[in-house]
C-alpha cells in the first residue's frame, strides 16, 4: 500500500487533534494553527486525488485492519478527493478574508475557541467525505452540527443566540429523521458498511421483500438531510444564522456546511441505496418538486430583503433548490450538474458574503441596502468583487454560475417530462436572480452626494487598509473565473468521481 | 394491512409511537425545556429501536462469564454499540441545548421563543 493511500485518515487525525490543541494556545497562535492545518490537509488531499487521479480506480482504507463486514472503512474516489481539496481551498480563503471582522466582533478571551470549532468542523466534513460507514457519518453529522453551532453563537448578541437555537433545533429534528432511517437500513441489511448495504439491497430490491420499510428508510433519510441542508421550507433559520453571524462563520456555513450534508446524501443514493432503487422509489420526485419550489421562494424572499447579508443568505436557499431539483431529475448528468453546482455555489457564495462585508466596510459597517449607494466607488476591489459574485449567480458566461446553469439546462432537455418544469423554473429563478443581484449592483454603482458621505462619515477603503480581505478576494475571483473558463475538464472529474461511486 | 404483525412487533409499534411524541414535541412545543424533553424521547425511542433489534428472545449479554464462547448463547452486540454511541451524541447535544437556553433566559426572562423572537424585532437589531 504506498504512503499516500494514509493520508485521508491522517488529514481527519490532523484536523481532529488541532480542535482541543487550539484550546489551550493564544488566540493568536490558534489562527496560525488553523490556516497551517487547513493548508496542510488541501495538500493532502491534492496529493490523494493526484494518485487516485493516476490508478483510475477508488481504494478502500481499512481502519485497525479489521476486514469489511466489521471493521471502519475509509472510501476515497475521485469525488470524495476533490470535494476535499475544494473545500479545504474555500474555507482557507474564508478564514483569511474573514480575520477583520473576527477581531471586531469576538471576544478576545474566546478567540482560540473559535478556532477549536472551525478546526472541528473541517475535521467532521472531510469525515463525511471520505466515510464508508453510515453510523459513522450519523456521529460526524453531529459533530458538525454543534460545531457550526458554536460558529454561529460565538459572536455575543440576541440575535445570534436564537439563530443558534433555531438552527440546533431544526438540525435536531433531521438528524433524528436520519438516524431513524439509518436504523431502519441497518435493521433491513444487517449491515453499517455502505458497500455492503448496496448489496442486500440488491437483494432485497429483486426478491421484492420489505418493500415498504426499504421506502420508509430511503425517505427518511432524504427528508431529515434536505432538512439540515435547508431545503425550502426548512430554512427559517438560515438567514438569522448567516445574516447575523461572523464573516467567517457565515460565509463557511453557507458554502461548505450546508454542502456537506448534500454531498453525504448523494454519497448515499449512489453507494447505499443504489441510484436504481432510487429512481423507482419517486423519492427523488418530492425532492425534485420542493427544489423548484426552493428556487423560486428562496430568491423572492431575497428580493423583498433590505438586509444585504440577509439578501445573500436567502439567495443560498435559491441555490440549495437549484441542487436538489437536479438531483431530482433522477440522470447521471443531472448529478454532476448538481456536484458541480455544489462547488461553484460554494466558490460564489462565500466570495459574495466577503465581498459585502468589504462594501459595508466602507459604508460604516452598516448592511441596510440604501447605505451602499455608492460603495462600489469607495471600496473598489470589493465591488468588482460583488459584481463578479452577481454575474456569477445571474449566470453570466465565463463565471462559474453560467456553467452550473447550461449543465441543468442540458440535464432538464434530456430529462424527459420534467423538461418543461425545469427549463421554465430555471428561466423564472434566472431573471429573479438578476432582479436582486442586479439591483445591489446598481445600487453600488450609483454615486453618492458628497454632503450624504460627510454627513454619515463614510470612507473610503483601500487594499492596503485590508490585505487580507483583498487576497481572499483576488483568489476567489480567481477561482471563479477558473472554475467558469475551465469547466470541461471539472465537469468530466465530476462524471468520472461519479462513475466511480456506482 | 396485515395487522397481525403488528401485534407480534408490539415493541416495535410503541418505540415509533415515542418517537412521534418527541418529534412533534422538539418541532411544535414553544417553551424550550418542553422542547429539549422532546428531544430527548425522540432519542430515547431510537435506542429502544437499537436494542430491540439486537435482542435475540431467550440469549443473554454477550459478556462471557461462565466460559461459553458460543454465539448462540448471546444477543446481537452492535445495536448496543450504536445505543451508547447516540446516548453519548444525544448527551452532548443536549448540554449544548440547555446552555443556549440559559443565556436566552438570562437576556430575555422568558423560555418560550416565539416571545423572544418578537422581543428581537422590537430591539430592530
């Protein structure tokens, strides 16, 4: 077995010890602990994907070496490496264009716990990545629940405890859908391993046998993740916990937490239940249905929001429906429409919330809509920023967003009789998008009196008040236009990491 | 409907029924200790769910004693497993719970979070 093979498990040890070592480390040290470990497991899973990328063929790591049927395993393929590396690359981006508003808005003596909580949440996503074990990704799924709790609470005010308590509360409730449906699977197959559940149900799907439970289960499970990935008419906490909470926090819940959770729940259509079975089960129907609904309501909220941050964080809802409805048109290409999506989404949403901050900045640190009149003029990075953000989600060519939508354009034709719906639903999102993109956009464009700026004592922000901020700007713009301009070969690791995962 | 199964997995039958309660509990109650309740007779429904899956009628815990090594002498050992794994999640969930419950009790002097929630709108925070 070569070296590299280790490393998935080494990263989740890293990313799990450096949680309690923050604990007892300055703040300040605690930060530079985070960005190295952060950094150090993106190079990790660059080297795995390299070598998976070489053999061509995904490898199961055996933990204690205790053989299939009872021991823990680890699962790396394509998909799960480069979901890793990808997600290492935006929550570093976010941690360091988020470090301002850290040191503004948390307490000093509570710095290092923050830390001790992102270190843990990284530790339960590359866990939920990589595991072939559904109790164990049940465990993760909590850890990464309290820990994007924490995220959320650390900044001391009303408002982002009741997010908090909101988010806990609803999390709860899927999680307890998940782990009932997860029994149920177990109590069917007799088996944790996802590999082997695939197998008995096999089985059971052509002997006809339990067909009811097997159903249950599978619904279950789809309603308790679609619940704590904020599925429409589950997101009633999401924009308190994103609008309200620290840069750094919002921005990695939106992008990466949330994602999480959908990339566990395609992990288990493909490896445990089979994509057959659930194609057959119209489980994927109701997704498919609630996604369209999530698109249109999550993007007419965002209209109606004066709230910049809040704007952005219904605009995630949009987005998470955009995920699920291509999940539910049930086609490999619909899949990697919808894996794809995950990580522009990601890419996007975070450069969005960063980029908004760096506009508030310059606007008194105030996020009402008609204080950013002309923000785009004082804080000139951010704004280009901003607007590259927007086109990306309008879904402009060259960014990210436009490929995600051709790719659900293509899904929608091929898919039969939900072509009609789909096309329509995503014409109908595309236009509200650009409505409220647009509007920010000219909204930051339009110069404001010079009396006004005097009067509210706003400045102007340079890149150099701000390096950080400015590098994770400059990286995510990067990204974007990256992951727009070079969509082929992303697009075809996604269909290979999913042929892989059959 | 065949309902004669349902008698012969009566436990089965009871152990949804809790787990109802709970649910509907965490998601419908205002106050929030009810809630925290809900919750955990949500998650005490799912172990009497394990275990009665592991139980095999007329075996024992599979602790050896008396030297028999048999495993026919003994019940399913995973699903106790599991049950200790969520009790442990289920335990510091609920401590995190009740701490966020605090500190709201503490700014707001009240446990019902529809109230707290109407409190912050008149804050405008």
């Amino acid at each position: 077995m070569a070296f590299v093979q280790n490393l998935p498990f080494i990263s989740i040890l890293l990313s799990l010890f450096a949680g309690p070592l923050s604990s007892i480390l300055s703040g300040k040290k605690a930060k530079w602990v985070n960005l190295a470990v952060i950094g150090a497991v993106g190079a990790m899973s660059a080297a795995v994907l390299a070598f998976v990328l070489s053999t061509g063929e995904p490898y199961v790591y055996m933990m204690g070496h205790f053989p299939a049927p009872w021991g823990n395993e680890i699962r790396v393929g394509v998909l799960e490496a480069s979901m890793a590396v990808f997600f290492c690359v935006i929550m570093f981006l976010c941690m360091i264009g988020g470090s301002r508003e850290r040191e503004l808005e948390i307490e000093e003596s509570k710095m290092n716990l923050y830390y001790v909580m992102v270190n843990l949440l990284l530790c339960s996503l590359l866990a939920l990545i990589y595991t072939n074990d559904l109790f164990t990704a049940y465990v993760f799924v909590e850890i990464n629940t309290i820990a994007a709790c924490g995220l959320i609470m650390i900044r001391q005010n009303g408002r982002t405890i009741e997010a908090a308590t909101r988010y806990m509360i609803m999390s709860l409730l899927g999680s307890g859908l998940f782990l009932l449906g997860l029994c149920f699977l177990y109590d069917l197959t007799g088996h944790l391993l996802m590999s082997n559940i695939q197998e008995s149900v096999r089985v059971l799907k052509q002997t006809g046998e339990y067909h009811v439970p097997l159903l249950v289960s599978i619904c279950l499970i789809s309603v308790g993740l679609a619940i704590k990935s904020a599925l429409y008419p589950f997101h009633a906490w999401l924009p308190d916990a994103y609008g309200y909470s620290t840069l750094s926090s919002a921005a990695i819940l939106s992008s990466l937490v949330s994602k999480g959770y959908v990339f566990l729940l395609v992990k288990i259509f493909y490896r445990v239940v089979g994509f057959d079975v659930i194609m057959d089960s119209k489980v994927i129907n109701v997704l498919f249905v609630f996604g369209i609904i999530g698109m249109i309501m999550g993007s007419v909220a965002a209209i109606k929001e004066n709230n910049i941050r809040r704007m952005i964080a219904f605009s995630s809802v949009a987005q998470i429906g955009y995920i699920y409805m291509g999940l539910g048109l049930g086609s490999q290409i619909g899949s990697i429409a919808s894996v794809y999506h995950i990580v522009a989404h990601a890419a996007t949403k975070s450069l969005l919330f960063v980029a908004a901050s760096g506009l508030t900045q310059a606007s008194g640190d105030s996020t009402d809509f008609f204080d950013l009149t002309g923000a785009g003029f004082r804080n000139k990075l951010a704004g280009i920023a901003f607007t590259v953000g927007s086109l990306s989600m309008v879904g402009f060519p060259m960014f990210s967003g436009f490929t995600s939508k051709l790719l659900f354009a293509q899904a929608g034709v091929e898919s039969g009789n939900k072509m009609l719906l789909t096309l329509v639903a995503l014409a109908l999102s595309t236009i509200l998008n650009a409505v409220y993109f647009m509007k920010t956009v000219i909204r930051i464009y339009t110069p404001e009196k010079k009396k006004v700026l005097v009067q509210k004592d706003f400045h102007s922000v340079t890149m150099a008040d701000q390096p950080a901020k400015s590098a994770a700007l400059v990286c995510f713009i990067v990204l974007n236009l990256f992951l727009g301009l070079w969509s082929e070969p992303m697009v075809r690791l996604f269909g290979d990491g999913l042929a892989m995962f059959a | 409907m065949d309902f004669a199964n349902l008698m012969n997995n009566y436990e089965e039958a009871v152990a949804m029924i809790l787990f109802g309660i709970g649910f509907s509990n965490l998601l419908l109650q205002k106050n929030l200790i009810k809630k925290i309740i809900g919750f955990n007779i949500m998650d005490t429904a799912m172990y009497l769910f394990l275990a009665l899956k592991g139980y095999i009628a007329g075996r024992k815990a599979p602790i050896v004693v008396d030297g028999i090594q048999s495993v026919e002498a003994y019940i399913n050992p995973i699903p106790s497993g599991l049950v200790l794994t969520g009790i442990v999640v289920s335990v510091s969930v609920t401590a995190l719970m009740l701490s966020l419950t605090v500190r709201l009790y503490r700014r707001y002097h009240t446990l019902d979070l529809d109230k707290i929630t109407t409190q912050l709108k008149k804050e405008g925070l």
